[in-house]
C-alpha cells in the first residue's frame, strides 16, 4: 500500500519559509527520518550531500537538516549554492546516500522548500517519500544515533568545480563558444558563480545579469520567471545569445539575437531533430507534460519522431523516460533532461546543447530556435480557499462542454498547483479566439465554486 503523502508535493516539501512545513522543526525531522531511511547497513559510514540556494532562509533550514542528519548518525557534506543538478551529480559522483537541495526553485525568496535525491541521482518515488513521511510521524527517539555514532559535517570546497567541469563535458569536443556573445541571467540564484564562468571557459564574452544575490532578490525581476529583462539585456548588448536560468537552475529559456524570447517546447524540438540527425537520440521519442503545445507534437511527427506525455512535473517525465529509455525529455516552462549527461532538469546543460547546434551548424539563434509555429495557447491561473475546486460537478460540466467545443481542433487542461492553492487552466487550438471563449468560461465556473 502507498503511504498518503501531505507533505510531500509535485517537487518535494515547499511553502513559505518560517511557517509551517517549511519550519526549522520539520527540516530536522525529515534530516532524521530521511537519515534513518537511507541508513542501510550497520557496516559503514552513511553520508548526505546537502546544497542550497541563495534564499535567506536557506542558512536557517540548512542548519536544521544538518542537526537531523548527524542525529541519525549519517555524515553531512555541504557544498553550499550549486544549482539542483549539481546535487544529484554530486551525489552519484561522491557515492553518497542521499542528496538533498533547499530550494523553492522559481517562487519568490519568501519561500523555501526541501527536494531529496536518492543514491543513484533521482528524485525520490511518490512511495519512498510517503515511506519517509510515515518515519517522521513516529517516535524515533530509540533509533538516534549513540554519541559515538552521532554524524560529522565537513564542507566540500571544490563542489563548484567539479559541477563546471561535469557542465563543459557535455559540450561537443573540438566545438568551442569563441566570438560568441553571451548574456546569462542566473536568477540571483545558485548558479550565479558556475554559470558565467563554464561559458566563459568555453570562450564565450559572457554578460551577467542576475549574478548578485543578497539573500532577498533571488527571482526578483530576472530569470526564466522574468523574461524580459533578459530579452531587453540581449538587445542592449548586441548579444547573439540570451540565456534565463532560474532559482535553482534547473529550468532555461533561451533568447535569440533579437531578443525574442525561445520557450522549453521549442528547445527540446531543436534537440530532438540534432540528436536525431547524429544518431543520438533513443528511440526516437521525446518525452514532455500534458502543458506542451501541439504544435511541438505536430512537428515532430513530421520528423519521424514520436511525443509522449506525462503529468506536469520534471520528476513525471523522468519516470516515463527511464520506463522507455528514451534520453531526451523537458516541459514547456524549462525544465529539460537530458538523461545522458544529468539525472534530473538542468538549464545549463540544456542551454549547451543549444549553443552546440548552433557552432556546428553556424546558424544564428533565431534560426534554429524556431522548430515549429506554435496553435495559439492561453493558460490562466484561478486562486481558491478553502476545498478544491477540481472535484466539483460544475467544473466536470464545464469540462465536459470545453471538450465538446475543442473536439478534433483542440483541447483543455485543468490541473491543480502542486505548491500553491491555484487551478490551472489551459486550452490550445487552431482558433485562437475559441481558445480564448473555452478559458474564460471555465474560469468564471472556477470563480464562481470557489466563490471568488
């Protein structure tokens, strides 16, 4: 039986920093009964990579995980900011048990949130994390460690570099970024200091935008969540290239030379038709979420090439990719994974590859990102109190007649936030104007239940 997550969403535990979940007694609780799952033989040391992103609050969690960790006897290895995708690399790379990420990724630096990786680099399953959260609900104080088993904490000084040279590894050998110019917008984020410089080590005159956090402007006005200043940046500078990573840098949008702004959907059906061409690509399918649009579906049908999709959330894609061994996989907000060089969604390895097609082909930005013309899309969020709105009859109905007004041109989602009292509501067709009608009025039905 699956144990009934409540703490536990689509991308581990988040919420606003300082109140409930995401308090210094819940860190250290989950650091225990996290420490205390992974702990499987008595014959060794256990050990935890634990990295952070540039949020004030991250001092404060950070601590308190650590104080968990070392109470259930398994060693901690700080490494402090490193993007998401330098955890799990580290984790593998160090042959540790776990990795964990403090990190709220793209929401704003009043919150904060906590994502686990086990042994092999993946995000946790909804059934260990529900396994985890059992343990935190019961009473652990005989399990602790003794004194003499209690952990050790020791701080891992070259973490940035080793992520850098993982990061230029993916990069095509013989293929180098010379006369390119580069703006990078790291969010204030935690890849505010690997980002620049692997692009500047592959000889790219890199720009920085974003690269100044202050423990409170993480996601404030810059990043993949902001993308204008990035695209007026590109501008500004004459740059040939944009790039917006965001909090934790798992997530990137692209900005050609113009400064037009290039989404998640037409970065993975540009590398999906490169990789295809040089063999790379795994059964020629390509994995993304239910939010991507069907123009990208439409084209890479046209190139051979099969869509899967999966429920929203990066850890979702991943799981169908490993089910079918495909290696290419992402979402339309950003989050691409690229299985044969990162276990989980990595912006800057994503945005490599970008820049590879073009040295190779020697063909701007504005030309190889525009894979496919995309059906006019609306997405629109309806805020609640109170019960969810997603089990109402009404909003069934309304469903139901957005269905029959989308038949054979088009089609709706309606999901609910995984972090957020949000409904989701997005629809795409040919007909920009119908797709316009169908949102609305399932928003006014949304409003209307919700009593808003």
């Amino acid at each position: 039986m699956v144990s009934k997550r409540s703490l536990f969403g689509t991308d581990g535990i988040r919420g606003t920093a300082n109140t409930a979940p995401m308090t210094v007694e819940v860190a250290q609780r989950l650091g225990q009964a996290a420490g205390l799952y992974f702990m499987r033989s008595q014959n060794r040391r256990h050990s935890v990579v634990l990295g952070k992103d540039t949020r004030l609050s991250g001092y404060m969690l950070e601590c308190a995980l650590v104080a968990g960790f070392l109470s259930a006897g398994m060693d901690v290895i700080l490494v402090g900011p490193l993007p998401t995708p330098a955890i799990a690399m580290l984790t593998r790379s160090l042959r540790a048990d776990l990795g964990v990420m403090v990190s709220a990724s793209h929401n704003p630096f009043t919150d904060n949130g906590i994502k686990l990786f086990g042994p092999d680099g993946f995000k946790l399953s909804d059934e260990v994390e529900g396994e985890i959260e059992d343990l935190m609900a019961q009473d652990l104080s005989g399990r602790l460690a003794s004194p003499a088993q209690i952990g050790r904490a020791s701080r891992l000084t070259d973490a940035a570099g080793r992520y850098i040279e993982n990061a230029k590894a993916s990069f095509p050998r013989g293929l180098r970024l010379d006369g390119l110019k580069i703006v990078i917008d790291c969010a204030n984020g935690s890849a505010y200091r690997v980002a620049p410089t692997a692009l500047w080590e592959l000889g790219a005159e890199v720009i920085k935008i974003g690269c100044s956090p202050d423990g409170l402007n993480i996601n404030d006005g810059v990043g993949s969540t902001h993308p204008e200043t990035l695209c007026a940046a590109v501008r500004e500078h004459g740059a040939d290239f944009g790039i917006a990573l965001d909090g934790d840098a798992d997530r990137v949008l692209i900005a050609d030379e113009n400064g037009n702004l290039v989404d998640g959907d037409q970065i993975i059906g540009l590398i999906a038709a490169f990789w295809k061409q040089h063999d790379r690509l795994r059964g020629n399918t390509v994995v993304t979420t239910v939010m991507s649009n069907m123009g990208l579906e439409k084209a890479l049908a046209e190139n051979g090439l099969e869509l899967q999709r999966t429920a929203v959330g990066d850890r979702y894609v991943v799981e169908r990719m490993r089910e079918i061994g495909a290696n290419l996989g992402g979402e339309q907000s950003g989050h691409m994974v690229l299985s044969d060089y990162a276990t989980t969604g990595d912006g800057l390895i994503a945005a490599l590859q970008v820049l590879a097609v073009s040295v190779e082909t020697k063909r701007p930005a504005s030309e190889i990102c525009r894979f496919f013309t995309p059906y006019p899309q609306l997405l629109k969020n309806v805020r609640y109190s109170g019960t969810s709105p997603m089990g109402s009859p009404d909003l069934a109905a309304a469903k139901a007649w957005a269905d029959e007004r989308l038949a054979g041109s088009g089609r709706l989602v309606l999901r609910a936030s995984g972090t957020e009292p949000l409904i989701r509501v997005m629809a795409e067709a040919e007909d920009e104007a119908l797709v316009n009608e169908v949102v609305d009025h399932v928003c006014d039905v949304i409003r209307a239940i919700a009593h808003v």
